[in-house]
C-alpha cells in the first residue's frame, strides 16, 4: 500500500521559534502533489502548503516552507516564528491514483507554549 | 477563497433512520468532490470520489449501498447514510476541488453524526 507516514505523534515548540514536522510517502509515480493541511481544534481543515513533486524548488508560504527531498520522498514542513494559532493537528498528504485522490498521513499535533 | 460548507454541522439520529448531508461549493465550480471520515485522533479516512455527473468511486472496504453519494450539480454533493447504526457515528467531512486531486481541496466543517 502507498502510505504516508507521519512519526512525530505530537510536537512542541515555543513562541515565536522553529519547528519542523516530518513526513515520508511512499509512491510509484513520478508526478504527484504534495500538501501539508491544519486541523485546528475547529476541526476545520486548512491548507497550508502545497508541493508539485515535478517542481524542485521548495514551496513557501509566508513563516510556512517544505523542504521537499524527492528522491528519499521527504517532505518536511517548517514553521517560522511560531505563533499560538498554529496549534492544531498537521496532515501530510500526497496524491495518487492519476491525481484521482489524496492520502493522508496520521498527522502530528503541535503544541505551542507562550 | 473558495468556501465549502456543509450541512449539518451535526446530527442525532435514531438507529434504523437515513441521513443525508449536504456539501457545497459556494463560490466556485466543483468537478469532483470527496467524502471522508474521521474517528477521534485519528486521520481523515477516504470514502469515495465524486464527480459532477457521473457514479462515485468507493474506496475499498465501504459500503456504496450504505453510503449513498450523489453529485447532481457542479456545487452540490450529498452523502446518505442509510439504515444507520451506531457503529456509523464519526465525523464526515467533504472537501470540493476544481480540477480533481491535483488541484487544491478546500474542506467543509464537517458534520458530527451520532446514532442512538
């Protein structure tokens, strides 16, 4: 099965500091996307970072960047100057099927301590 | 941005009863809506893809005949569930794109379904 994995059940960072939040995949293709997405406690779901797999220059989004691998299929997200709103569940996710669905990983719970 | 909503946001039912809810795109296009479902602390679990006009795709292991998906317009998508039992309470939430999984999906709340 294709998976993504998530190994980092919860992380903490402090206010205003950096954290990165790991992710690997599993894939057969060679062209896909990749997405990080928050689940604040709202358990609406946020987009917060999209890759394209074919693209070798990592994605940034405002304090949000990824350092895609392709190769050891590594696709980190990294939070700039945390803030206390970033709290939430983070989803790795990658697209398969032809671009036909999305999988996504367990996620990570981030903490953020004031 | 593009806005998904979906509705209920929740819903008590009884078991034996079918449910419907409602997923809509509210400035935008969607050709292809998803269904998923989340258990507590867990991650988002596809049901099926849908796709304006045409039959959804079930992912392994769930029941079509159970979880009803209708995609009758470019905006909206239901999902029944039908003959509920407790075992089917969770959280459903939809996610609409523009151009199927390549593109971005924007999400709906949600929908909290308890079966009694």
């Amino acid at each position: 099965a294709q998976t993504v994995t998530q190994s980092q059940p919860e992380m903490s960072v402090q206010e205003a500091e950096t954290v990165t939040l790991s992710c690997t995949y599993d894939t057969s293709e060679s062209d896909y996307y990749l997405f990080w997405y928050k689940q604040p406690p709202s358990r609406q779901m946020i987009l917060v970072i999209r890759q394209e797999a074919y693209k070798q220059q990592n994605a940034t989004e405002n304090r949000f960047s990824v350092n895609f691998q392709k190769a050891a299929k590594s696709f980190s997200l990294k939070i700039s100057d945390s803030q206390l709103g970033d709290a939430a569940m983070y989803f790795c996710a990658r697209s398969s099927g032809g671009y036909q669905k999305v999988t996504f990983g367990i996620g990570t719970k981030l903490q953020v301590i004031p | 941005g593009a806005v998904v909503s979906q509705h209920p946001s929740w819903v008590i039912c009884k078991s034996g009863t079918s449910v419907k809810i409602e997923c809509r795109s509210l400035d935008f296009q969607a050709t292809t809506m998803f269904w998923y479902r989340q258990f507590p602390k867990q991650s988002l679990m596809l049901m099926a893809t849908s796709n304006e006009g045409s039959k959804a795709t079930y992912e392994q292991g769930v029941e079509k005949d159970k979880f009803l998906i209708n995609h009758a317009s470019l905006t909206l998508s239901t999902l029944t569930v039908t003959s509920a039992h407790p075992e089917d309470s969770s959280f459903y939430i939809c996610s609409a794109s523009a151009q199927g999984a390549a593109d971005t999906q924007y999400f709906g709340p949600g929908t909290r379904l308890t079966v009694l």
